[in-house]
C-alpha cells in the first residue's frame, strides 16, 4: 500500500520494499527510523530547493546509508560510510539499475559525512546528505514547516536521538580509528573513545619522509 507523509510519497516498488525489508532485517530501529527520516527530509528539502531526485535511487540511498553501522554488514578496513555505499550498489545493480546510477547513489552515501562537495552533485547524492544534515545536526531546519516536521517525527520517532545516535557512531567506528582520519567522525572517536588521538596533517607532512 502506497504511504504518504508530510506530502511525501514513498517509494512502493518492488526494489523498495526489499531495501525496505534488509534494512528492517540488519538495523536497530534507531537506525531505520533515522533512514527512512534523511529521505523524508532529504525529499522535502529537494523540493524546497528545486531538486529533482529519482525517489527509487534516493530512498535506497538514504535506507543504506548507515549499513555499515551494523553489525551484520560493518566492516572494519574501511570507512563506515563506504560499507552502506557498496552494498547500495551491489543491490542496485542485482535489481537492473546501469552503472550510472549505482554510481550516483554509491557517492550519495560515500560522501554523506563529507560536507561542501555533494551540493555541486546529482540531486540523488545531495539530497542524501541534506536529509542526514537535517536530522543529525538540525541545519536548515527553517526549510520544513513545523506541521511536516511533526508529521516525519510521528511517523518515525526519534527518543533519546542525539545521545542514541552518538553511541552507534562511536560503536561503528571503535575499531576502525585509522578510517575517520580526515572526517568529521574522528571528532565522535576524540569525544567517547579513551586514548583515541586525532591524526594531525601538519604532522604527517612535516614528519615525512622528504627532507624539504
């Protein structure tokens, strides 16, 4: 049965429902609330800005984007954000979509945590990042209206989020410290990790091995 919320239309293909159903099957319901609200908010955000995002292609992006949160498909030899990215892709490409969109949607998720770079992209990888930027950290906030607000948090409530949603990144990354270099996530490890310390890139280009 098709689902509507805060105006939005989700996805009710065959594709759909079987992202739907392996992200219900891998991810705690802290992290399938919170994917199925980065595409609600993601899809009102694209309208709010003009964009126009495939809804199949932005909701497998936004249901796989944490996946590599989980402990069924976590890997740790590899940005957490680039296990979700694979899987994207693999099921994609397993469902007839061409390589350009499995493309897309890989660096939808690839890049959801790497801010400044996925606004010059398709609107399937930008609109990835505008729904986590919104649920996450709250940007923007004043694009959505209190009554769709209302409506994406009814639908998927979100107790305890930020506290919740800390713990899962920390536990995602524990054990993979040397992938956050470079990110935002090093900052989670430096917060709730003890001994964690933060590669330092002037350090690593003054300690090389050239001698000027």
């Amino acid at each position: 049965m098709t689902e509507t919320i805060a105006g939005i239309t989700v996805p009710d293909t065959a594709l759909a429902r079987e992202a739907t159903e392996l992200v219900r099957a891998a991810a705690p319901p802290l992290l399938f609330d919170h994917s199925r609200r980065v595409f609600l908010f993601g899809s009102l955000k694209g309208l709010r800005r003009g964009l126009v995002a495939d809804p199949e292609l932005l909701y497998v992006g936004a249901m796989f984007h944490d996946l590599g949160l989980t402990e069924r498909y976590r890997r740790t030899d590899q940005r957490f954000e680039v296990d979700g990215a694979d899987l994207a892709r693999d099921f994609l490409l397993a469902h007839g979509r061409s390589e350009a969109e499995a493309r897309a949607v890989w660096l939808g998720i690839a890049l959801h945590t790497t801010p400044g770079l996925v606004e010059h992209l398709e609107p399937e990888v930008a609109l990835v990042t505008a729904g986590v930027e919104t649920d996450v950290l709250g940007l923007d906030l004043d694009e959505i209206t209190a009554e769709e607000i209302a409506a994406v948090t009814g639908a998927h409530r979100r107790p305890n989020f930020k506290q919740d949603i800390l713990r899962a990144f920390t536990d995602g990354m524990r054990d993979r410290p040397d992938t956050t270099f470079g990110t935002m996530n090093d900052d989670v490890l430096a917060h709730f990790v003890p001994g964690f310390t933060r590669k330092d890139f002037v350090d690593i280009i003054q300690g090389s091995a050239w001698p000027e």
